[in-house]
C-alpha cells in the first residue's frame, strides 16, 4: 500500500457492538513501569506488549485520570499480537509524575518526544489522551496515522455538570477534584467488565493526585473553550481523517460553524457506531483493535 501522509479515525467514547466485552482471551499480564526514555526528559510510566522487534509500533495514550493499564482489553486481542504495543499514563494521572506545565502544548511535545523515542507509528488517543493527540497532528510534532477515541472538541461534548464542577475548582480548590474522583467507582458499576478488571481500575482512578487533577481539567477546560477553528486545522493537517464522535452526526466534534469544513474535507470520513460504552478501551477492545490494524495498515 501507498505510505500515506498519515491517517485519522475518532471513534465514539459511548460505543459498543461485537466484542465489546473482552472475553476469555483476556489475560491482564502487562504490568506498568516507569522509566526515564532515551531521549525524552519526563519520566514515563508505560506498559508494552507484542514482540520488542516488530515491524510496526502502536503508542497508546489513556484517558484524563486513568493509567497504561487501561489498555490491557486492547492489548490482549488477537489481531495486534505482531504488533509492539506501548502503552502511557499521562503525566499527572493516575498517581505519574505531573509535568511542568499542564496546557495542552505542553502535553503535545513532550508526548511526541516520547513518540519520537520509541519509534511510534500510529498514535492511538482517547478522552484527554485524543486531545494531545490531535494537538500533535495539527501542530506537525506526529505526522503517522492516528486514532482519536472518544474526543471532545467543544465544551458541549462535555456535561454540563462535568464544566461546572472544572470551575468551581477556582474557587474550591481541590474539593471539586476529590468529589470527582469519589464518583468514580459508582461509574464503573455500569461497565461490563469482570469484578477483578473493575477493582483494578478502581485502584487506578485511586491513585490520581487531587491538586494534580485540578490543574489538569483546568488546562483542559480551556483548551475545549479555545475557538482556534479545529475543523480546519484538521483538514489542512493533509492527514486522512475517519470521524466517528460522541453523538450523532457532528455536533460532537466541531461547533456548527465548522461542520460543513468537516463534510467538505477530502481527508475525513463520518464513521458512526452503535450504543452507549463510557470506558471504551475496556468495554470496545476488539472493535479498537481493528481500527488500530487499519492504521497500521495506511503507513
């Protein structure tokens, strides 16, 4: 196949369908570590699986205040096996060592450093993970294939409880930012994992620092308010795009304004899935899994 300029798929954060559960194949083996990356200054907590020497790498990045480990329903799916699968928690969640500086630009070069340094070909993002994703392919730091999960790219894709409580963390301090995490756990009783898969993400969400949470949602907050015309600077990326967003058809991914950019660019597709699935990398392996071969086979 002819080496494309690069290639993007956003798929719905609440999506479901054939093997949405991870089924028998799933073997939670893959235990995280953090290690200083040649080449890249923050230190990185990551979780790898697939042959070290594989031809091709897949770079995932975890949503807001979840860890690598949320990708292991991915990791264990058959299709990726030939695949090296690096898996990161985002500095300042899920208890890893917080950046400098929490703005998105910030979180775009110092997550293409680490792509850089593994030697990522595509570059897998959901939730928070798909906003620094986007932010290095429309600033030019990652030019490979990359699948946005789940994204939001206005605050209207967010609930408006959610915003609310982002900003009273202003005021608050860091109560907002441990109400949210307290909440947590009774979210993920609708998620249909196992009990064992379920406590561990509990222990995940556990480990995320208040103060940290805080100052990260903030930085977020402000970038969805940021009207810096995203459609467009998607499209004029040259990157191939698949869109499938949170609801149905585009309000989800672009204000009005830009959803006719949106149809008229050559580089995107509208992809839309069926259901409703909140932890879409725990709940959705197979179906990421075979976005992710498509990716993978657009280099």
């Amino acid at each position: 196949m002819q080496r494309q300029p690069g290639a993007v798929l956003l798929l719905a954060q609440r999506s479901s369908g054939d093997g949405a559960h991870p089924g028998s194949n799933f073997t939670p083996s893959a235990r995280a570590h953090r290690s200083r990356v040649l080449g890249v200054a923050h230190e990185w907590e990551l979780v790898q699986s697939g042959p070290p020497d594989a031809r091709r790498t897949v770079l995932l990045l975890p949503g807001g205040m979840c860890s690598a480990r949320s990708y292991a329903e991915v990791m264990a799916e058959p299709a990726l096996a030939g695949i090296r699968l690096v898996a990161a928690t985002m500095p300042g969640h899920a208890g890893a060592p917080p950046p400098e500086d929490f703005s998105t630009d910030e979180y775009a070069r110092i997550t293409a450093e680490l792509a850089k340094s593994v030697q990522a070909d595509v570059v897998v993002g959901f939730s928070m993970g798909a906003m620094v994703t986007y932010e290095m392919v429309v600033s030019g730091a990652f030019s490979g294939p990359v699948v946005l999960l789940g994204s939001s790219f206005s605050p209207p894709d967010e609930p408006t409880a959610f915003r609310a409580m982002i900003r009273l963390g202003s005021v608050l301090g860091n109560l907002p930012a441990i109400v949210l995490k307290k909440g947590v756990p009774a979210m993920m009783k609708k998620a249909e994992l196992p009990p064992d898969r379920k406590e561990a993400l509990k222990a995940d969400f556990a480990l995320n620092n208040p103060s940290d949470m805080r100052l990260g949602l903030q930085a977020y907050l402000r970038w969805l308010k940021r009207d810096d015309d995203r459609a467009r600077r998607l499209c004029e990326a040259g990157v191939p795009a698949w869109n499938a967003p949170k609801h149905s058809p585009l309000h989800a991914l672009v204000p009005d304004h830009e959803q006719d950019v949106v149809e008229d660019c050559p580089h995107v597709r509208v992809v839309t899935l069926p259901g409703e699935v909140f932890f879409l990398p725990n709940e959705a392996p197979k179906a990421i899994a075979d976005v992710v071969v498509e990716a993978v086979a657009a280099i």
